[in-house]
C-alpha cells in the first residue's frame, strides 16, 4: 500500500512540475538576467584562465581575476564557490556599474596538496554569462623531506 502511495504522489508531483515549467512558473535561477537581455551587464576578463606554474607545497596560491562590464547595466554577483573546498573565491559584494573593473581574489590553500592543480570557479551573477567559469591550473612542488642523520653515539656506538 506504502509502495502504492508513494507512487500516485511521485507522478502528481512529476506533472506538477511539468506544466509548472511549461508555463515558465518555475525557475532555477531567478535572480539572473535573461538570456536575451541585450542590455544586461557583461563580463570581460583579462584572462579566464591563470596558470601558476610551479607553486611551493605551503603557502596560499593567490590570484586576482580582473574584469570589466562592458554591459548597459550593473553586475551584481551573488555567488562564487570553486570547485572544491581548497579554493576560495572573494568576489566584490556591490553592484559593478557599467564600464567599472572589480576583481575575484582566488585563494588555492596548497598544504598537503602536491601535484598538478586544475580548479574551477563559478560565478552566479545576473550578467549575461551566468554562470561564468574561471580556471586556476598549476603544480605545487612537494616540500622537501628532512633528511635524518643518524650518528654512531645514537646508535650506542663510541
């Protein structure tokens, strides 16, 4: 019977949302400018990509992302994550005016990270490419190992 029930409201909550979004009642993001809002602001950076080279194991990466609009109306972002818990966007908090640069301060924590880095972050905004996507590649050289010595007088030998 549970089995019964759990299927009818299934299918009612499918339907449900079906002629929702054929009516365009429901929306992911309601917040971002519409696709076809010529008007809308516009990001352009300097670069979407930044290639670290060969980074310590240690120290934060840091990067900042510059960007111009070059839209008709103000950017506001709100919200920039990476692509995991290592990387850390901060992104500014007030509307980017037209014609106004800001930046995105990427953070990469490299401690205990060796090897090649490949991250994303993704920026929610009501600009005209929304989401955007930055990239941060590299590779963080793994910290020297300590090189143990041992001596005759620790050893018990004279």
């Amino acid at each position: 019977m549970k089995k019964v029930i759990m299927a009818v409201l299934c299918l009612t909550m499918s339907t449900f949302a079906t002629k929702a979004q054929e009516k365009g009642e429901l929306s992911v993001n309601t917040q971002t400018a519409p696709k076809s809002d010529p008007d809308a602001g516009k990001f352009k950076f300097k670069e979407e990509t930044h290639d670290y080279g060969e980074v310590p194991e240690g120290p934060l990466a840091e990067y900042d992302f510059e960007f111009k609009n070059t839209g008709k109306k103000p950017i506001v972002i709100q919200d920039a994550h990476g692509s995991c818990g290592c990387t850390v966007p901060t992104w500014p908090h007030e509307p980017i005016m037209p014609k106004q640069k800001a930046i995105i301060h990427v953070a990469y924590t490299t401690n205990g990270r060796p090897g090649p880095i490949m991250k994303d972050i993704t920026i929610n905004s009501n600009a005209q490419q929304s989401p955007m996507m930055l990239h941060i590649k590299g590779t963080v050289k793994p910290k020297p190992t300590a090189v143990v010595q041992t001596s005759a007088t620790s050893e018990g030998k004279l």
